[in-house]
C-alpha cells in the first residue's frame, strides 16, 4: 500500500520542530510538500524530507492526501475548512479555532463530507503526563482532590512575533498557546468543567497578548485543577502537584520531548522520550516518600494514530469534539478574566 501523502501547512516553530520530524518517522507517512515561503525554509524541506516546497496553499491541494494546518492560529479555520471541501482528511495544531462555535462548524463539516478531522494536542503523549494519567488510573492517588499543573517560562525579554504582540484577531497569547495544552490535559484526567475562573495579565514591555495567567476550573466530579502558564516565572514551581484522598505526587521539570525535536533529535531515536533520572517525580504523604519512574513520552503516537485512523478506518487520535470541548474552557476564562468574574458552564 503506498504511503499516505502529507501536505503540511506551515513551516515555522510548529512545523519545523514537530510537525515535520513527527511524520518524515511514521510508517505510512510521507511528508510530500509544504508551504513555506521563506527561501532557507523552502531549501530546508527539501533536502532534509525531500519535500516540495509550495509557495501557496492553492498549490498543495493536488499534491496530498492529507493536510497538517500549522500556519498562524488565526489561520486554522479557513485553512481546515478549504481542504475538508476539496475532500482531504485534516489534523490542525491546536488551537482548533478562535471560539468553541467555530470550532462546531469545522467538525460538522468533517462529519458531512465522511472525513477524519482531529487535532495536534500532543501534550496528552508527554511522559509526565501519561505518569499522572496511570497514577490515578491504578488509584495510587485514591480521590483525586487538585490537580496542579504549569508551563512556566522565565523570558523576561519577549521573543517578538503574532504569538506575543497581536491581538484578538491573532488568537495570539498564552491562554490559547499553553493553555489549550493545560485546559485538554486537566480535562482529559478529571473529566467535564463546571466552573471557570481566570486571571490573566499582560507583565512585559512591548507585549500585547497575555503572558502570565492562572486558570482555576471546578470539574464535574467535584475535583478542581489549577493551572498556570506564564513567561515570568523567575523561579520555576513544580510541572505536576497532583493531591489526593490516599497521595499525592509531584514532579518537576518538563516533558523532555520537545527539547530534544529542537535539537535535531529523531523522534525514533532509541530513548527519544526518556526522562532522566534526577526528574523522576515523588509519590506519597507525609513523609513517605516513592520515587516514580517517568512513563517515556510517546509523540510518535499521535501520527501512528492518525495513519490507522485513515488505513484502517480507526478512531482519530484525538476526538475533534474534546478540543471544542477545551475552546469552550478557555472561552470561558477569557470572559472571567475580563469581566472578573467566575463563570458557569452547562
């Protein structure tokens, strides 16, 4: 059976770094063009992939069988709903969308045309996570009570680009950034939210997205999740504290995988999405004290799903309704830390 053609859309940090690697090493997978019109980026495709370099995505609806959105957020839309009609199965990097709404309409149109549509929330396959997610599930954490939950930077000198200095319209920000990874997360592990409250703040000179922001979400079955994302974090807290009826667990330090992409690392590589060992995160009460082995990171595992979702007809890695269900979220914490006020979701 041939491979499965990938047009990807994009070739900036996300597609550079994640997008490319992740499928140039799934079986099933080849990445055929790209859309990139930056001349070093157009050079960089085709010598490392021996991919096409298109100029425009009207150029790379005939050379694909499936399309990767990872242009700018505010693009993620058009950019999945032009290739759903022209019948091309569609993975878009999260966000899915600007609004919960949108992202509804994107899925109906999936659903109409009998196509795969589903989203990049890879964070779902980092090794500190899948450690948390199987602490719970073997119930060594009993009730879980709190879940918290960081991405904290220290970048008090801002970077530049859409991510940091547009506006709404940009979708630009760490509310939609980390946070749609924080939201799925915290959703993915306690279930449906009830209750949404945020804070959100823009700290440095020349940004005009928010950089530091604390989301507070009561879930369903009475468990709340605090999370943080933020660029000015001078001393970093713990990736995980997780308390619960029996323990509770922390662990510091992130998820090794995306490290390692930057560096050139082939997501294949023998050890890929080992932790290191001074990493490994603490489980217990009091003063007990176990020692748990990180659970090795899995990216690959979204793109493998994603070919047995088109080969053989198997549930798309990540279900397009969870990350409307996460837009609804972050929605939500928009309106609460606008209006100051906690919001309640149906």
């Amino acid at each position: 059976m041939s491979d499965i053609r990938v047009g990807l859309v994009g070739y900036g940090t996300a597609g550079a770094c994640f997008h490319a690697p992740l499928i140039h090493a799934t079986p099933g997978l080849t990445l055929a063009a790209v859309v990139t019109r930056n001349p070093d980026r157009q050079a960089e495709v085709s010598g490392r992939y021996g991919a096409a370099p298109v100029a425009d995505v009207r150029d790379l609806w005939d050379r694909c069988d499936l399309v990767v959105v990872a242009s700018p957020n505010r693009t993620h839309v058009s950019t999945a709903a032009a290739a759903l009609t022209r019948g091309l199965p569609v993975v878009v990097d999260k966000p899915l969308a600007r609004t919960a709404e949108e992202g509804r309409e994107l899925v109906r149109l999936a659903k109409e045309r009998g196509l795969m549509l589903t989203v990049f929330q890879n964070r779902r396959w980092d090794g500190d996570f899948r450690t948390v997610r199987k602490l719970v599930e073997e119930g060594r954490l009993g009730e879980v009570l709190r879940l918290e939950s960081r991405f904290e930077r220290w970048r008090p000198v801002p970077k530049g680009g859409w991510r940091e200095s547009g506006g709404p319209d940009e979708v630009g920000g760490l509310l939609y950034d980390l946070g749609s990874h924080l939201v799925d997360q915290a959703v993915q592990l306690l279930g449906p939210v009830r209750e949404v409250y945020c804070e959100s703040d823009v700290r440095r000179e020349g940004v005009s997205a928010d950089d530091d922001t604390f989301i507070a979400l009561t879930h369903a079955c009475g468990a709340r999740s605090h999370l943080w994302a933020s660029s000015m974090a001078a001393r970093l807290g713990p990736r995980f504290r997780v308390l619960g009826s029996a323990g509770g667990f922390v662990k510091f330090g992130m998820d090794v995988q995306e490290e390692r992409l930057r560096a050139g690392m082939t997501p294949d590589s023998a050890g890929f999405g080992d932790d290191e060992e001074d990493r490994w995160g603490v489980l217990g009460a009091q003063d007990e004290r176990v020692i748990v082995r990180t659970e090795a990171g899995a990216y690959l595992s979204f793109y493998r799903g994603v070919a047995a979702a088109l080969r053989e007809g198997a549930a798309p890695p990540v279900d397009p309704e969870s990350a409307v269900e996460v837009l609804a979220v972050i929605e939500a914490a928009r309106l609460s830390a606008t209006q100051r006020i906690v919001v309640h979701l149906s």
